[in-house]
C-alpha cells in the first residue's frame, strides 16, 4: 500500500490520471487493512468534493472561495494529523540515530500524504508554475552549498553535532521523508502559501513570509530551531521560485534532512543549549 501511494504521489506532476489510479488503489488498500477508518473516510469524502468543486470553476465566487479556504485548513489539518481515523504506521519510535542525539520517531503517514491532492482542486498550477529563474545559473551551485554550510553553522552555534550514521531503517527513511514530509510540506508551503502571496505581494516578500511561517511551524523544536527551519525555508523557497516546479523544492528540501541524518546528529543535538 505505502509503495503504491508513494507512486501516486511520484506521477502526479507528470501522469495525472495514472497517479489517480493509484490513489484510489491506495484508499482501497487503506480501507480494507483499517489504516484508513470511518471518519478518515467521511472527512477525505467531504474534501474530494470540495476539491472537485474548485477545480471545475473557471473563475472564483463566493463558493468557491469559500471552498478554497475549507480545503486549506483541511490540509493544515492532514499536516497536523488532527483529522480522526488514520492510522499511520510506526516505523521507528523512541530511537537514538547516535549517541549525541535526541530520540527520533517517525512514520509513514497517510493523512500528510494526501496533502498535494487535496490542495490540487484549489490551484492548478499547484506544483508547476511559470518560474523566475536566476540570472545565472551559478546561483544554483550557491543554493545547493549552502545546505552543508548552513548545517555547519548550526553545528557551531550549538544546535547540531557532526555525528555520521547510516541506520538500519535509511530506505524506510527515504520514503517518508522525500514522499510523506518533504513533498506533503513542499506542497503545501511552497506550492500554495507561497504561490498564492506572490500573486498578492510579489516574489520576494512572499518567499520571506512563508520562509518566516515554515520557521514557526518548527515552534515546538525551540527558538534555535524555528530560526535555523527559517533560514533554510529560504533555500526552499528558492528553487521553487527559480524552478517553478514543487518537485525541485521537493528534492533540496530531502537532501537536506538526508544529508543531516548522515553526517550530523538527528533530529538535533540531544544537548543543544535550552
């Protein structure tokens, strides 16, 4: 079931229809192992018809709109697994990667999975959009190095430790971490937050206030991290800004947790000062 959802969400930029075909083989298989119980079901009905619904309006009325903003706290809902009758599957629980840090526990989650359908039926440039690339090219080398040279930064200001890893469970973690968090946050805050206030504000703005709103969704890791999850919702937002497309935001925002579980201590620092 994970394998096939996963697949859902890998061909719905490209093959809309066969990713659907898989989504609803996906649900079927959610159903009938009971991952997926009764007010999962009656809430992802409610959204599919909301999502239809916006999507066949060529223009924004009152219904619409109003049905936009029902299936954007729906999909903050999935974000925070606040939506009843999922049960996601534990993969790892309570576990140190290393010896200098802090427990880690993560799951394939299918509530936050499904947050790039829902948000779909709001905006359907969702994941590709006209993009504003930079001048020159070299400023994608930049944007990619400084995802080790912020994790050093980090590492010196006391949030991290350089500890390598290579867990036993690194496939499990691949999967949910590039499928189930990385394109669920991508999506929601880079494909429809930070498109939607570009349309109102403009390119730049928009990229420091949903890099200030990621931040805080980190709130409960501490200050540290919130401002650290800031800084690097700034190179998010960047390649999809340049790239137009959620899937290259996808990819830096999954190499950079990836290259932090390698190499540094994971989630952070089980000593971080605070």
């Amino acid at each position: 079931m994970w394998y096939c959802l996963a697949a859902s969400l890998f061909f719905l930029p490209f093959y809309r229809r066969v990713s659907l075909g898989l989504l609803v083989i996906s649900l079927g298989l959610g159903i009938s192992n009971q991952t997926l119980q009764f007010p999962a079901i009656g809430a992802l009905v409610a959204m599919g018809a909301a999502a239809c619904f916006c999507y066949k309006q060529r223009t924004r009325n009152v219904a619409g709109t109003v049905a936009e903003a029902l299936l954007f706290l729906s999909a903050i809902a999935l974000m925070l697994h606040l939506v009843p009758g999922f049960n996601n599957l534990p993969i790892v629980s309570g576990v140190q990667v290393g010896p200098e840090s802090a427990p880690f526990t993560f799951y394939y989650n299918f509530d936050k999975a499904l947050i790039p359908f829902v948000l779909l039926g709001c905006l359907p440039t969702l994941l590709k959009r006209p993009s504003a690339p930079p001048a020159n090219r070299l400023w994608w080398l930049v944007l990619l190095l400084s995802m080790p040279t912020l994790l050093l930064i980090a590492t010196l200001a006391g949030g991290l430790r350089v500890e390598p890893h290579y867990p036993a469970w690194l496939g499990s973690f691949v999967l949910a971490n590039l499928f189930f968090v990385s394109l669920a946050e991508e999506t929601l805050f880079r494909g429809y937050v930070q498109q939607r206030l570009s349309l109102r504000v403009g390119n730049v703005r928009a990229l420091l206030m949903t890099a200030v709103l990621f931040g805080l969704a980190h709130a409960p890791g501490g200050a540290m991290l919130v401002f650290f999850a800031t800084l690097v919702g700034v190179i998010y937002g960047l390649a999809w800004l340049w790239s137009g497309r959620v899937w290259v935001s996808t990819l830096v925002h999954f190499a950079f947790n990836l290259l932090q579980l390698l190499f540094f201590t994971y989630p952070f620092w089980l000593h971080q000062p605070g």
